[in-house]
C-alpha cells in the first residue's frame, strides 16, 4: 500500500512541476495564463468561422453580427499573443478578417 501512495504522489508531484513549467513558459515568453487561454479559445473559434465564411457568401443580418463579434473576439485574443505563436493559422485568420471587412463595409454601406 505505501509503494502504491509513493508512486500517486510522485505522478501528482510530476503533474504539478508541469503544469509550473507550462506557467513558467508562457510568463517567460511575455504573456498572462488567461491570454494565453483566450488565445487557445479564439483558436477554435477562428476554425469555425474560417469554414463559415468558406461555405456562405451571402449571410443574413443576424448571422452577420455573429460573425463579426466572434470575430472580434478573436482579434482581440490573437492581439494579445505574439505573431509567432499563430503564424501558422495566418492564412485562415486573414480569410477571417476579409469576410468581417466586407461585412463591416455592407453594412456601413447600408446604413
């Protein structure tokens, strides 16, 4: 039984050191956790609308403020992280940012 508790806190040790290293890492390369975590969300956010705007060209006008706040939100967190750390999501963000300019320039010229 004590082998067995010597080896779980030896695993929670290593899990703990970790997760220190990955916080030490990130301090390091100049930036807060909660960037860093917002930027790994925008992430995901910028994979959907990056296969929205692919697949529609005309949106409607609700769907056109949703894109542009998700698209915002992902500005704002890809804003706060360095360049290199989602140089090579570039091309999809810039795809991204195309589609929110046209809407944004429709819209401005709507109103």
């Amino acid at each position: 039984m004590t082998g067995l508790g010597i080896i779980i806190y030896i695993l929670v040790f290593v899990i703990f050191a970790l997760i220190a290293y990955a916080v030490l890492q990130i301090k390091l390369f100049g930036m807060n956790v909660k960037d860093f975590w917002s930027f790994i969300e925008a992430n995901q956010i910028l994979e959907r609308l990056y296969q929205f705007s692919k697949k529609y060209e005309k949106l409607t006008v609700q769907e056109q403020i949703i894109y542009l706040k998700q698209a915002e939100t992902i500005f704002n967190a890809f804003d706060k992280v360095p360049n290199s750390l989602w140089e090579d999501e570039y091309d999809k963000y810039n795809t991204v940012l195309e589609k929110y300019k046209n809407i944004k320039m429709l819209r401005w010229s709507n109103e």
